[in-house]
C-alpha cells in the first residue's frame, strides 16, 4: 500500500451534501406506484455510469480534505448528455408522464443537474430512486432559474427515476436535457440509512469533521441561537464548496443577500445548493433536518482583496425556515475583543468555534485578514471556507479565507485561521448592496432580533475541573472537583450546586464568593465512594445570586467512574507508535463493557511509547486495536506495536502487523488446562461463530480443545505447518482452550465462542 496519491480532477466549486429536498418543491408526487410501473423490467431507458475506482478516490481525498481552502468531495461527477430524446412518454391517470432511468453502480446516493428545464404551468418534475423510499420534487415553473437549468439534491441509493408530469398536450412546452450524474461515494448527509445495510461503512458515515469539532446547539452556542440561522451549507456537483451566511441590509427587507468567500467561487453560482437550519437538535447527536434548502444564486459582487464573494439567491428562504440575516461591523477598527465562527466543516452538521483572545490585523494570500492564533473551543476544516466571523457584538467582521487549525484526535491542534475583513470589502464593492438606502453605515445588527440573545445577566456554568481517570483499584472515596463560570454580565455571590450519584437522590452544596464575568473558580464535592462498577455523577446548578439561572444551557456536567473494589491485577498496555499515531485506537472490554480505551495519537512521532497502567479484575478480557486506513501498525511506515504484560511484566501478547483490526483475548488468571501458552500460536477471529483460524501451527502438532471445565471436546491432527482452519459450529458455546502440542512444545489460546 503507498502513501504517494494522486489527486484526481474535480470541480472546484462543488458543495455539501443536498438533503430530501434540495430546493423548495411545491407539492405533488410521482407515479411510482402505478400499474406496469417495473424497475426491473423498465419500458423506459436506462442510462448506466461507469465504475468509480474507490481506492483512488479515497487517496485522493486523504490529500485534499485537510486543505481549507479546497473542496471537500463526496461524489464523483460525470457528464452526460441526455434529453426528452432519451426517455419515454406515456398517459398515466390522463397526465402525459416522460421517464428515464439512471444507474450508478455501488452509489449511497445520486444528484442530478439539468443544463435546460423549462415547465408549463400544471407541470412537475421528480426524481426517486428505485427502492422507492424517497423522491424528491415536484419542481415546476417556479423552480426555473434565470441561467435556464435545475440542479437537484441527493437522492438515496444508486439508481433512479427521472420522471415529468404534464398536462396531457403540452408535452411539446417541456424542455429538459441533464448534462451532469453526481455518484455520492460518501454519505454527508445520512444517505446510507436509506439503502442496503451491507454497504461498506467506509465510504463514509455520516458526521465528516474531526472529533474537536462543537455541535452549534451545545452550551458554546447558548447565544448564538440566532445567528445559526443566518448560516447554511453550500453544494455544488459532487463536492462540499463552502460556508456562508444570510447577511441583513439597511432597507432590513429580508433580501436574501448571502456572504461567503471569493476563493469559493467558480463555475456557475446558478446551481449551488445552500442548505439551512442542518444542525443537530441539541447537543448531542449525529443527524439533523436536510429538507431547507434553495437553489441557485446570483453573484453580485466580490474582490480577493478581502477575500469575499456577495450573492444574491434565487429564492428567499420560506418563512418556515426561520432564517435570520446577520448584522454586520464595516468599520474595521480594532476593539474586537472576542470572535466566533459558525460553520459547515466537511459538509458535516453545524458546528461552532470560539477565540477568547482578540483577532487583529494582518495580510495572508494576498488579502487584508482578521488573524486568529488558536481556537480555544472547536476549529474549522475544508467546508468552513466562506463562514462568517462574528464579533462579541455579534456583528459578522469577515469570512474564512483559510488556515492550518485542525483536529488532532479529540482536541484542536492550537493552530492559526484568518478571515477577510468585512471593513476592507466596505470599499470594494459590497457597500452598495449592504446600504441601499445610502445611509452611510457602517454597523447594522441582524434582523429580524426580536428575542435574540447575546448575552445573561445571571449565567453560572459548570464543568467538571478535576476527577477519577480510568479505572480505580481498591474502595475509598472520590473526589471531584467543579469548576464554576460567571458568563454572564452581573457578578455571582452565591449559589447551590446540586449533584446525584448514579440518578440517586438530589444532594446539594452551598458555594459563596465573588465571581465577575468570565472568572472561574473551583468547588470541591463531599467525597464519593468508589463502588466497585460503574459509577456516574451528575453535577448541576439549582439556583445563582438566590434565582433561577438564565442560561440552563450550561447548566449540567457529568462524570463516570469505574472501580474494582475487590482482588484486582496489575496489567500494562504498552504502545509503539508508528508514522501515522493519528490512526490507531484501542479498545479494552469485559463482558461487552468497554474498561479502557486510549487513542487517536500524534502523528510523526514513530518509536514513542505510550504506557498505560490496566487495573483489572479476575476475568477475561478483549482487546481491540484498530487501524482507521487499514495498514495495521508495522511496517510499512514505521515499526509500531502494542503489547499486553502481566502483573510480572512477562509479555501476554504483543502485535502490530494487521490490517483494519486486530482483536486478542487475555484472562488475569492461569488457564483451566496446566500449559500456559507462549504467544506463538495465534487464534482469529475472537470471538468466533462458526470457524476460527489458529497461525503458527508446528509441523505435525495435535490440537485439542477444552471446555472452562479442562474438559477435552474435540480433537485434530495435522502433518504440515502453518494455519489450520476449524470447524466450531457444533462445540458448546462460552470459552474453549484451543491446546496444541508437539513433542518438544505445548501451547494454549483461549477464544470466545458465541
């Protein structure tokens, strides 16, 4: 496997992922269900894509996904050239009705683009798949744009049907011809629920941006519950282009001005996507709506001076899509004292990131740029490019032009993003369109602001500042630590936190002090006693200064624990990173819990060692070591591994030469037969089903099996050495000791059967 790829070609300006509707549709539905309507026997043409080469695409991708400024790609584009030619009318219930069919094979779901769409009145355009499980559409004469063509969202699964409606005699007023099949090898916007269970998870479960990243709808955004709605995704062809935002004017008349950057532009503005309100409900989660969208835009001014790009879009978002038009700061001065952006990173759900520190003023890629050193909550990635930056005022000061902050693991890497600046774009051409009025202004605040908050009076938030890491040995009590935050504007003298063991009943404490806004300080807990299992505890605030806190969005934090209270085992994990430490997880899990876990790791940093300290019960566990690009640990680049010793320090088991994963099993205690294996002989998979492999088998070995009681239920033979395959179908269920011995050696392996 190589790590030298090759970035395909794709078009640049191609956005997010489009959603069951990937413009507003007026109504109706296909005729999917009418009689002599076969998908597997069509009257009407199929029009079949050829095969995409997914190996390269994801190379390719590896490149280009962390490159801000880049496309984020999730399908593959082809052109195509097809009309009403290629198609078939027919009558259904006295509607004259015209098909086609489009295949592409191994799809998770498929977009269309029309070079020409013209529609009677009366008349409909759909588009479903073959499952028939979505459509998407009716698109009629209110969705033909003035540069004469239609692009579509995504459809699920890997064939579908192109089907108008017209009045009977009017087929001759339809024009339609597709000039562009986008074949969505990756899933951005949950696609993959819709068609078969068996596709490879691979080509890219939902949720693409880094595990840094901050859902807009958790504590960080409690005021920020307006301007999110200003925000939306941007999709053209088979690529996530960019971010932008609804930007309101001094006529405040809900003109659908939306801002994002210059760099984001190319191709035709006429058929992008821009996909509003796709967020998560709350903070949690992995999913939200994908049915708010419009379609197609007009560009009306940019410059790459400050990197900015103003549209004009096709249609203002229905009232039902709540949309908010963001205020804005042209003065460029330098008494910004915080900022945050609100953005689409990897075509992913709306996330949200906080600088505390104040951006200033610098020159980047040729542009006049707020500079941001590091984030202290969230990032932004590919797909963020065109989001707006928001002042403590919150007032939009520029749009991200580019950057190297990114995730690493869980956490941001403490990297640098820049923006154009709002107050150099003032004199390049937006002002005309932001002012129409010509009032000569130079902030406006978003509109409409009616019950829009930037800010609480009385604000604690909690979070847990200090507790129990991993697993605990032994009884006693625990102590954890609160940390307790005024953000709001009055000073907070008293309050009452409470907290719960295990949903347990409500116990409180008292904390008096003086806390301005955004100071902090830390409480202690009455010790917890460790119980042996799991254990969580969930702190919140009751009331703040003798009143009902503001803001309940930060409001409650967590914490679980395990113990062992009982005899436990001194066993290490030891880690030997390769090139690629971004690559490796691992898990620990007894009876399905998971015990320990550790990764992702650094990058670069091949031959570090990572020690971790297991305190384990008696019993049996499973280890799990993953491998995200599915070249394993060694050796290709880099001579990684991990290691299992026991409380004596002799190695268990050691690995690092897999592919996706490698799954081994250890007990604490000796085995239920009197040989304890040496590690040579190896078992795959555990647990098992039907079949287990065991490598490493010496010439002419005899293997046996024991049940947990040390009792013999099969036996085998073999006369050559290496891998020998075992029928397990028929053996009892629970833990089997695979014994194989030689006349010099014996050896054990435990496995799992289920």
């Amino acid at each position: 496997m190589t790590r030298l790829y090759r970035i395909l070609s794709a078009s640049f300006l191609i956005a997010l992922a489009q959603p069951f509707f990937a413009q507003v549709s007026h109504g109706g539905a296909p005729f999917w269900n009418s009689p002599g309507t076969s998908i597997s026997n069509p009257a009407w043409p199929v029009h079949r894509m050829p095969a995409i080469d997914l190996e390269a695409l994801r190379a390719a991708d590896q490149v280009t996904d962390v490159v801000k400024s880049a496309p984020w790609r999730f399908g593959e584009e082809f052109p195509v050239d097809i009309s009403l030619n290629d198609g078939q009318w027919l009558e259904i219930n006295g509607t004259a009705v015209w098909r086609t069919q489009i295949q592409a094979p191994g799809a998770l779901a498929m977009s269309l683009s029309f070079s020409e769409f013209a529609v009677p009145k009366g008349g409909k355009l759909f588009i479903w798949n073959c499952d028939r499980k979505e459509f998407i559409g009716g698109f009629d004469h209110r969705n033909m744009k003035s540069w004469g063509g239609l692009a579509t969202g995504l459809v699920a699964g890997d064939a579908v049907v192109v089907e108008m409606q017209v009045p009977l005699g009017l087929e001759d007023a339809v024009a339609l011809r597709m000039d562009q099949v986008v074949h969505a090898y990756r899933d951005i916007v949950g696609k993959a629920a819709l068609v078969a269970d068996d596709l490879d998870a691979q080509r890219g479960p939902f949720g693409n941006s880094g595990d840094c990243n901050i859902n807009v709808n958790c504590p960080e955004g409690a005021t920020w519950q307006c301007e999110k709605r200003s925000v939306a995704l941007i999709v053209q062809g088979g690529s996530a282009v960019c971010t932008g935002a609804l930007v309101n004017n001094t006529a405040q008349d809900g003109a659908p001005l939306f801002l994002t950057a210059n760099h984001c532009l190319g191709g035709n503005v006429g058929n992008w996507t821009f996909y509003f309100n796709h967020e998560t409900e709350g903070c949690e989660g992995n999913s939200g709506p994908t049915n708010q969208s419009v379609s197609g835009a007009e560009l009306l001014s940019s410059s790459g001076s400050s990197d900015f790009g103003l549209l004009l879009l096709d249609e203002t978002p229905p009232a039902s899509y709540n949309v908010f038009y963001a205020g804005w700061d042209g003065t460029d001065a330098e008494n910004v004292q915080n900022s945050t952006g609100i953005h689409h990173p990897a075509g992913d759900l709306k996330k949200i990131c906080i600088d505390e520190d104040a951006p200033y003023h610098d020159n980047a890629a040729g542009a006049a740029v707020w500079w941001i050193d590091a984030w202290e909550d969230g990032v932004t990635e590919g797909g963020s490019s065109g989001s707006p930056l928001f002042d403590q005022n919150h007032r939009i000061i520029g749009q991200l032009y580019g950057g190297a902050a990114a995730c690493s693991g869980n956490v941001n890497n403490g990297q640098f993003d820049y923006y154009g600046r709002m107050g150099v774009s003032f004199n390049n051409g937006i002002t005309e369109h932001l002012d129409p009025l010509g009032l000569g202004v130079e902030v406006l605040d978003g509109y409409p602001n009616e019950g829009c908050v930037t800010s609480f009076d009385l604000d604690m938030g909690v979070g847990i500042a200090s507790g129990p890491e991993g697993v605990l040995c032994g009884g006693g009590d625990v102590t954890i630590e609160v940390a307790l935050s005024n953000f709001g504007s009055s000073p907070l003298t008293s309050a009452t936190i409470g907290y719960t063991v295990d949903s347990g009943a409500e116990q409180t404490v008292n904390w008096n002090g003086n806390l301005e806004q955004y100071e902090n300080e830390v409480l202690a807990l009455p010790g917890i006693p460790a119980m042996d299992g799991s254990t969580e505890v969930e702190v919140y605030v009751v009331n703040v200064n003798g009143q009902e806190d503001e803001n309940s969005f930060n409001n409650i934090a967590t914490i679980e624990f395990t113990a062992f209270a009982g005899e436990t085992f001194d066993f290490t994990f030891e880690l030997v990173l390769d090139d690629y430490g971004s690559e490796t997880t691992w898990e620990l899990r007894r009876l399905g819990n998971v015990v320990y876990s550790g990764g992702p790791y650094e990058d670069d940093e091949e031959g570090t060692v990572v020690t971790i300290p297991l305190c384990l019960e008696e019993g049996c566990y499973i280890l799990q070591v993953d491998d995200s690009y599915g070249d394993g640990m060694c050796c290709e680049f880099g001579e990684g591994s991990f290691s299992v010793l026991d409380p004596e320090g002799d190695v268990v088991y050691t690995g690092g030469d897999f592919g996706d994963s490698d799954l081994e099993q250890f007990c604490t205690s000796a085995m239920s037969v009197d040989e304890q294996g040496t590690g040579a002989v190896r078992i795959w998979p555990n647990p098992a089903t039907a079949s287990v492999q065991l490598d490493g088998i010496p010439e002419g070995a005899l293997i046996q099996a024991f049940d947990a009681l040390g009792r013999a239920i099969s036996s085998s033979s073999r006369t050559s050495a290496g891998r020998q395959t075992l029928d397990v179908s028929d053996l009892p269920r629970g833990w089997v000791v695979f014994r194989v011995t030689t006349e010099d050696e014996t050896y054990a392996v435990r496995c799992l059967l289920r």
